[in-house]
C-alpha cells in the first residue's frame, strides 16, 4: 500500500515538472506544422497562420480531466518551413527535435500515464507517419514484429498485451497494395486473437477506391471487396483520409470517420499570401467538381473552373475544353490522388494556353506511378503540394515538390475518436 502511495505521489510530481516545462515555451510554440521538416530550427513562420481549426475537449465522458486539460484552447494547422525537393524526416528524440513540436509533446504526455488502455501499432506501409502521429499524441508506438517469410507469407506478432485497450493500426493500402491490404488484415486479426476491446484501422490512403461503381459491363467492384474484408477480419472502426468518392463509406458494415486533408494545405496556401482576386480553384475534371467547391468556398471564396475531359482508358486521358476564366490568375487544381499525373498535367497545359499566370497543383495522395515525376517536374506546375499519406520515395524527388504532414490531423483525429468527442468538428 506504502509502494502504492509513493508511486502515485511520484507521478503526480512528474505531471507538475511536465506542465512546468511546457509553461516556459514560448506560445508560437503551440502551433503544429507539417512534421516533414529540414534538419533546422523553424523559422518565424509561425505567423503565417491562418484560423484556428481544432478545439480542445478538456473533459471525458466520465467527467474526468482528460489529457487535453493542459494543452491550449486552440490547435492550428499552421506551417512551418515547406520542403521542396528532398523531404527530411526529423530524428525523433528531445535533443534535436524541433522546440515547438517538444512542447506539443511535453503537454500531451502530462496524463500519458492514465492512457495506457490506447495502444498504436504500425504496420510497414508508412513507419515514419505512425511515428509522427505518437510523438503528437505524446505517446509511444506499441511494439510489434513484422515479417516475411521466403515464400511471401506475412506474419505478425504484438509485442505488448491489448487486452481490453483500444487499438489504433496505421497502415495506408499504398503500392504495393496487395501487400499492405494483406498486412493489414492479418494486423487487425493479431488484435482481435489478442482480445482487443476496439480495433480501429487507420487507412491514410484507401487501395482500391477507384473500383467504386460499375461504368462498364461484367466489372468488379473491388472497393466493396476491399471493405468487406476489413470489416471481416474484425475491424470495430475505420478512420480514412480523403475517399476518392464519398459513397465509399457506405461499403463498410462499421463506422467510418473520413479525414479531410484539405486544412493542412488550405493553411499553406493561405502563407502563400497570393492576392484572393488572383485566385482561381480548378477541378481537373467534373467528378471533381464537389472537392473544388469545397475547397475553393474556404480559399476567400475564390471562383471555381472545371476541366472538360474524355477519357480513353484507365490512366488515359485527352483534355477537351475548359469551363470559366483563368486568364492573368492564379489557378490552384485541386484532386485527391496523383497517379500518372496524365489529368493533371494536360490539364495544366490547358491553363496555361488559356492565360493563366502560374498553376498549382494540390492533392492528398501521392501515388507517383511512372511516368508522374516527368509529367510533373516539366515545368508546368509553380509547384506540387501533397501530403506524407503515402511515402514519397527518394527517386521521386524533384525541385517543386513540396510534402506536408497530416500527422497532426490524425493525432487528434483519434484522441477524439477515442475520448468519445466530435471528429466533424475540426473540418468546420
């Protein structure tokens, strides 16, 4: 009972040192940026900010102070030095990790100790992702072994009991797909065999979206294929970014929270400081269209274009026309993956025999199937913005390349998740 006594006692003086600690940085230090930084010290971007996206939830359903109760009002997407060309991944240890994200850390490890019923695993699709949500949520990756065997079988194993915690698997189904959906899958049954009490899988990017509907005779629709399998392999929850199509959700048999990206780059634009009468948000084609109404009403409300295209074959494409006006402005194409990058450069080439002063591209997903990075880097975009949903290899690395963090977005996509709090809150 003594030893009890003293451990409590002990740990309530570690929360007050931590607390103190996270006192003395100073406020810019809240802001939490794209994670993918250079190995120096951010810059005083911080002021580059635009609104406050997130808002805390300080008490959990129980009526107890959560780990948020030390933590800021406020979290912004805020943006620090962009990466262009070749991401650096920081070295994640208190000694050169950058200072402001050492305070988020510090404030989110005040009551790490009363968390240990959440538990997040990562699989090997995007190892550097799964860290940076941990070190946001101020927690620790959950061990577990990965492995091959000669033949191509995969096996897992969890390093640590699960029982009765709430599991968080971040896996992306990125290429190769089959492996990393596989991988998943056995995940997600190494948790339920382990007595789980909530397995969440954690898709930063769903394989398969595309093959959501039948356009054609005797197809398949390998979306809902893909959904049923993890929804039978014991899954309780997914929590995915950017569906390529919203009725995706539908497919699954269990909640699904969908992630909009669209903060972390709508912030980095806004630091931009481009002229909003200049702007002009473009939709590569009419499916589209929703996403770039979207994300055009929360850019000033910049006026909206729509790429005409007819497409011959699957990543084939011939621009046809353009519907608005571009000439002298600034255009910004919004989609959700980048595969081939056909659409999004002709329809760049498209912009710029109708005028345009400079063209943006911005997307989610990185897919980067040759021949994208030549597509790409032939200087039709002033830029390429995408986030770190999949992992952008170093072969595929060129000067207008610019990678952004979601792992922000995710971390407290899933401490909501798992405080029982609204998630559609933070996109409002």
């Amino acid at each position: 009972m003594i030893k009890r006594e003293e451990r409590v006692k002990c740990l309530e003086v570690e929360a007050v040192s931590l607390r103190s600690e996270a006192a003395n940085v100073p406020s810019d230090a809240a802001s939490m940026a794209s994670l993918v930084l250079p190995a120096t010290t951010p810059s005083s971007s911080s002021s580059l900010a635009s609104s406050s996206l997130f808002s805390g939830c300080s008490v959990t359903r129980s009526g107890v102070i959560s780990r948020r109760a030390f933590a800021p009002n406020a979290i912004k997407c805020e943006v620090t030095e962009p990466v262009n060309g070749k991401p650096c991944v920081p070295v994640l240890n208190d000694q050169i990790f950058p200072k402001f994200l050492q305070s988020r850390r510090l404030e989110n490890a005040v009551n790490r100790n009363s968390n240990n019923k959440i538990k997040i695993f990562s699989g090997t699709a995007n190892s550097a992702l799964s860290q940076e949500i941990a070190w946001y949520m101020g927690l620790n990756l959950s061990k577990v072994h990965i492995k091959r065997f000669a033949d191509g079988e995969i096996y897992v194993q969890l390093q640590e009991s699960v029982r009765g915690c709430d599991v968080y698997l971040v896996q992306p189904t990125s290429p190769p797909a089959n492996e990393n959906i596989m991988e998943l899958l056995v995940m997600i049954d190494a948790c339920r065999r382990a007595s789980a009490k909530n397995i969440t899988a954690v898709i930063p990017y769903f394989g398969y979206a595309r093959a959501d509907r039948k356009t054609q005779g005797r197809e398949s629709i390998a979306a809902k294929l893909v959904a049923n399998l993890i929804t039978e392999s014991g899954a309780d929850r997914v929590l995915a970014c950017d569906l390529h199509s919203g009725q995706s959700m539908g497919y699954f048999d269990i909640p699904v929270d969908h992630v909009h990206c669209q903060p972390v780059i709508l912030d980095y634009l806004a630091s931009k400081k481009i002229c909003s009468n200049d702007l002009v948000v473009v939709s590569p084609d009419v499916g589209g269209v929703a996403r770039a109404r979207a994300f055009a009403k929360k850019l000033s409300d910049a006026p909206l274009a729509i790429v005409d295209k007819r497409r011959q074959g699957h990543n084939v494409a011939e621009v046809m026309n353009l519907i608005g006006d571009v000439k002298g402005k600034v255009a910004v194409m919004v989609d959700d993956m980048i595969d081939t990058a056909g659409t999004i450069a002709k329809g760049a080439a498209l912009l710029h025999e109708e005028g345009a002063r400079e063209v943006y591209a911005c997307s989610t997903h990185a897919v980067f199937s040759p021949p994208a990075i030549e597509r790409l880097s032939s200087g039709l975009f002033q830029e390429v913005i995408i986030t770190n949903t999949i992992p952008v290899t170093e072969k595929n690395y060129f000067p207008q390349l610019t990678v952004l963090s979601v792992a922000n977005l995710l971390g407290e996509t899933i401490w909501r998740v798992h405080d029982d709090c609204s998630v559609s809150s933070i996109f409002q």
